[in-house]
C-alpha cells in the first residue's frame, strides 16, 4: 500500500496523475494537490479514477505543507510544483517523515540561478532521519542522468566526454509559446550558456555557441548550447568526463520572438512599479502568453532527446555511443490530453516514485538520479511509453 501526494496541477503534474493510476499495484492513493484546487479536481475527473483525491495547498508555506502531509500521511511527494517551491517542500517533508522527488532543482525566484547547492546542503538531515530525496527526475534533467549511468554501467570503462542533446521537432502552430512554465523557461534559456571542460567551468554568451545536429526520424536541426542543471551533478558523479556539454534546439521564429521579449524588458525578473502596482514583467508576460497545458491538441511532431558519449569501452577500446528517445506529440496527447514535453517529464517523475516506493530506488540522503542502479528505471521507460534505443560506433558530430 503506497500513498504519494502529487503536488502542482500543470502539465507535468497532469501526466504525473495519469501515470500513477495507471499502475495501480504501486499507486494505491493518489493525492493531487495545487494551489488552486479546481485545476486538481478537472484532472483528476478527467482520468475518473476512484483512488485520486485532491487538496490545495500554496507549497511556499511550510506550515500548510506540513498540515497537508499530517492530513494524508504519504509516503513519497512527487513535486511538480515550481523549482520556487523545493526546499518549502523538503522542509515539510523532514517535518513530517515524508519522501521527496522532483524534476527541477531549486531556484530563488529574484536571482535566475541554477545550482544544486541549496539542494544538497539538507542532505546529511535526510540521511539521519531516513529518508529518501531523489532530485531531478524528469527527463533532461531525470531520464538524461539515468541514460549516462546506464552507459558507465553497461558499456565504458571511461567516459570522456557527454553530450546531451534535446530536440523538439514539434510544431503547435502557434506565433510563439513554451512548452513548460514560460516563467522558468524563458529564465533558463536567456542565461549566459555554460559547460565544462577539463574541471573547469567556461561561459558563453546566451545562445552564442551553436551548430547543427542531426536527430533521428528528424533530420537536421540548428542546436544551441545552454547551461543546464543536471551537468553539475553528472561531472561530479562520473569524474572521469573531461567535457560535458548541453545542447537544445530552437527554431528562428522563437529566436526573434525570445529577442524581441529581452530587448523591450518583459524578459526582466525584477519588480516594476505599474499604475501603482508592483509587477514582474516575466510574471505578467506568462499570463498573456499561450498556456503549455493548452498546446497539447494540435501539437504535430517529436521530441527526440538523448546522450552522445565517447570514450572508451569495457575492453578500452574507443567507443562513441547515442543513446535516445523520440516522443511523438500526438501520442502523448492522446493518452494523457498534454504534449510531449510534459509527457517526457511526468512519465519518468512516476518512474522515479515507483523506484522508490518498490524499495529499488530507497537509500536515505539527497540524491540525484545517476546515484541509482539505472537498470529496472530503464526496464520501466520501455513499458511506460518512453523506449529507449542504442547506437554504437557512430559519428557523434558535437
Ligand atoms: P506549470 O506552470 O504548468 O504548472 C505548475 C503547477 O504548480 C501549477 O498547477 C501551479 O498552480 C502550481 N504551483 C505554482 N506555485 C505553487 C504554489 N506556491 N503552491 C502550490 N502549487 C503551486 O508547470 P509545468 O507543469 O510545465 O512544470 C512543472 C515543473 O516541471 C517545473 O518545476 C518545471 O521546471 C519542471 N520541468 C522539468 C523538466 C525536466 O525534464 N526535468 C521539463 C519540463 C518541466 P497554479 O495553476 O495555481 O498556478
């Protein structure tokens, strides 16, 4: 018997909720819980399961967390919430004896910073009280880290060097929208770029490194390298790579949308004073802008996500090696009503519970997701709609 509480009612969140009931033998009560409760409940009639339940909670407060958790006593908390909301949510969660997951690592919401710092520093309390924090388990960063341990494990003796590449192929016929919270991509994305070479850390302007890679069942698509979370982890958990590099494509249209959005200042993350009233331009900019949630219905197209690594094999001979997976829009929404950027994050978010609460992934302390044995996560891609495919040998192009 297992109870999770799902917190946030977005995209993510939707897919979380339907994954969940979906496997029934480890998900035996489901809570949903958002701030706003009518979200919950449409989703939850949407899959018309008797074992979901709803609530409301805003997750920047401790003390209704701590209430809420006392309320439903779960085991894990799958948290699909804002990246604002993390260590609210693991403080509730030692308050309260509960397991935490999430897919994106913590960020103060007046500084775009991206940094496990926060994160790892609670992980000597959850060691001591036994619990378990699985961090980053979406798909980039979730399913990117579990491919690169998958890869340590099964076929190099070295690891030199990681690239992860993510490709949305998709088209949803709109001028401009992001396909997650538009507040936290539009933060990630005009950052100063970032990778690592040789221990270091080398910074690049915003999108100023760039090139084209070919993706399978897509050909080729102009990628733009970007600093992403999961490479602090990666470099740290496999220290024999020399460079690890996060690339993701973007299209010209939403290039000249994104630099329109910068140069006239609604890119800014700062208040501005407005008839009065104080307003984040980003903030505001989200509420005009397409919501993710509604994209899903005449989304055409895949994402095709993976790691190129090379190095050297089991036998120490070299070795270049793609690992991916393509995810086709349409069937996503056909299954769960949401596109394939959420579907791509909420089926390995259920995973990772699953993991944990099928005592695969248990080990008490703060952990990103390449710390687990990759293998029954892997196993569980291929059955829960994300299969995974290998190749060897090839022109890695990066
Ligand atoms: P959405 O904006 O669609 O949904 C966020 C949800 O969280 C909303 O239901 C929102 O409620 C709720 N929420 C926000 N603030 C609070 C609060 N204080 N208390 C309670 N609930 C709150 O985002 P997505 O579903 O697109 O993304 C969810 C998460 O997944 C994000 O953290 C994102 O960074 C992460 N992500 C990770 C990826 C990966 O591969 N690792 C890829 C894509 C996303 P309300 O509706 O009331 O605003």
């Amino acid at each position: 018997m297992a109870k999770v509480i799902i917190i946030g009612a977005g995209g993510v969140g939707t897919v979380v909720a339907h994954k969940c009931a979906q496997n029934p033998e480890v998900f035996t009560e489901i809570v949903l819980a958002s701030r706003t409760k009518s979200k919950c409940d449409a989703i939850a009639k949407a899959i018309g399961s008797d074992r979901i339940t709803t609530d409301s909670v805003d997750a920047d407060s401790v003390e209704q967390l701590v209430e809420l958790f006392r309320r439903h006593k779960p085991e894990l908390v799958i948290n699909v919430a804002l990246p604002y909301q993390d260590l609210t949510i693991m403080d509730a969660c030692l308050e309260c004896g509960v397991n935490y997951l999430d897919t994106a690592n913590y960020e103060p919401k007046d500084e775009a910073h991206f940094e496990y710092s926060w994160q790892w520093a609670y992980r000597e309390k959850f060691e001591k009280a036994g619990l378990t924090a699985i961090l980053g388990c979406g798909f980039d960063p979730g399913v990117s880290g579990v491919f690169t341990a998958y890869a340590a494990k099964h076929h190099f003796s070295e690891m030199k060097y990681l690239d992860i590449v993510d490709c949305n192929a998709g088209d949803h016929g709109k001028a401009f929208a992001t396909n997650f919270n538009p507040e936290i991509n539009i933060r990630e994305i005009t950052q100063n770029g970032r990778y690592y070479q040789d221990g270091k850390w080398v910074t690049t302007g915003p999108l100023e490194i760039h090139k084209p890679l070919t993706y399978p069942n897509i050909g080729a698509r102009e990628s733009y390298l970007l600093y992403h979370e999961e490479l602090e982890s990666l470099v740290e958990n496999f220290p024999t790579i020399k460079r690890a590099r996060f690339w993701m494509t973007f299209g010209q249209e939403y290039l000249t949308h994104l630099r329109v959005i910068q140069n006239i200042g609604m890119a800014r993350i700062d208040e501005v004073d407005y008839n009065g009233v104080k307003i984040v331009p980003l903030q505001f900019l989200k509420a005009v802008l397409p919501n993710p949630q509604d994209l899903g219905e005449n989304y055409k197209g895949e994402t095709s996500i993976g790691c190129r690594i090379e190095g050297r094999d089991k036998e120490g001979k070299h070795l270049t090696y793609y690992i991916y997976n393509n995810c086709s829009h349409e069937e996503a929404y056909k299954e769960t009503g949401m596109q394939a950027v959420s579907y791509t994050t909420g089926v390995p978010a259920m995973i990772g519970a699953m993991m944990f609460l099928t005592g695969k992934w248990n080990m008490p302390g703060v952990h990103n997701v390449e710390e687990f044995d990759p293998d029954p996560f892997m196993a569980q891609l291929k059955v829960q709609g994300l299969p995974w495919h290998e190749q060897f040998n090839l022109d890695l192009e990066v």
